[in-house]
C-alpha cells in the first residue's frame, strides 16, 4: 500500500478544517455593533460572532488580534466553536503566538462537546505528533467521531487509515466505504477510492459498495454544540 502511504502523508498535512462561521447563520457586516454590545455583556454566543467579525472583516477592518481576545472569552464559557476557533489560531499563529500544544488544548475541549471539526483536527495532531506525541490509534478515534456525524475530512482520513493499517487494522473494503462516503465533498477521496477501486477482487467490490450503503444509512450529520 506504498501509493496509500505517500497519499495520506500529502492529504494529511493540510487537512485542518477551515474555522466555521457563527453557529446562527451567516455573520451580518450590520450588525457588528449589536454583536459588540451583547459580547461586552458576557454573551458567549454574541462574543463568538463578534471575534468572527474582526477574523473576516466583517463590518470591521480584520484584526486578528482582536478575534483572538473574543474567541478567546467565549471559549472560556464553554463555547465549542469559539475553542474551535481559538486552537485555529494557536494552530496557525494567527492573532498569537503558534503553540501546537495549546492547539491541541482547545481541539480537545470543543472535541469532548462532540463538536466534529475539532475532532478531526484532533485526529489530525495526534496523526502528525502536532502538540502532542504521535498515536496512531488515537487519531483513528477521533477521526472516527467525526466521522461518524459526517464531517468529509475526517471520512476521508478514517479511509486512509484503514487503507494503510494505521491506527487499525488493514480493510481495503472499509477503506473504500469510507472513500466513497467522503468522495461528495472531497475529490481527493474520489480519487482515492478510484485507485482502491483497482485493486479489490470482484467479491471485495461487491461487499464494499454494500458497507457504503451502510455507513451511509447509519451516518447523518448531527448538530454540533452548543
């Protein structure tokens, strides 16, 4: 599985998910101001939409900085996107300094409310040792959580696994499921399951396209916390 080796180290390091905008709807440039009163009153959801403002530009020049101190404040009342949001930024040193670990810090926190994104970039640090040591087998977990509500990158990484026997034991059948699961959103897991499709006996590809219909029965997207 040497093509599948080299395959997901390219994917795998720049698979973060990109930072989600505010949970209720599209964030409104008019609105900055009635963000800004309520997240200075302690409103996490308000202080949320508000640090998304200063990360877009959103009704406000960008600053960075800025998003980071009201991400920072929502995520501190719990507010799954915010630490999302906020391990982002750690990730990528954005508005602060790059720390992998506090990355990893608030991935985990957002991760543990069941929020999917994080929970794919979670996977992600422990398949790449970033901010914290590699572990094969905890990275295939998290990628699984995910998953399993839908989220395509982590779907398309829990296919390599199984394609590579990393974290779990070597399934070209539950490589390809998972492949074709994510193929909708993600042309590099169409194309991966095209190269997989080549090697699977007769009774392998009828038996994969049957796991497809099952995980695709089994998967629906459920609504991320808060």
């Amino acid at each position: 599985m040497k093509r599948f080796r080299t395959a997901v180290s390219n994917f795998i390091t720049g698979i973060f998910s990109t930072r989600p905008a505010a949970p209720k709807g599209v964030v409104v440039p008019g609105k900055f101001l009635e963000y800004k009163a309520k997240a200075e009153q302690g409103d996490a959801e308000a202080q949320f939409s508000l640090g998304f403002c200063y990360d877009d530009g959103r009704g406000v020049a960008k600053n960075y900085r800025e998003a980071v101190k009201w991400y920072r404040k929502a995520a501190e009342q719990n507010y799954a996107p915010a630490q999302f949001n906020l391990g982002y930024c750690y990730a990528n040193g954005q508005g602060v300094g790059k720390d992998k670990a506090e990355a990893v810090k608030w991935f985990r926190q957002a991760a543990e409310q069941n929020y999917a994104p994080a929970q794919s970039n979670l996977g992600y640090c422990y398949d790449n040792g970033r901010g914290v040591e590699k572990d094969a087998e905890e990275a295939t977990r998290w990628y699984r959580k995910a998953a399993e509500q839908g989220h395509p990158e982590a779907q398309s990484n829990l296919g390599y696994c199984y394609a590579n026997g990393q974290g779990v034991e070597q399934d070209i059948v539950e490589a390809y499921a998972w492949f074709s699961i994510a193929a909708k959103a993600d042309p590099d897991a169409a194309e991966s399951r095209d190269l997989l499709r080549k090697q699977l006996t007769p009774q392998q590809f009828t038996n994969a396209q049957k796991r497809t219909k099952q995980l695709r029965l089994q998967i629906k997207p459920k609504p991320s916390a808060p």
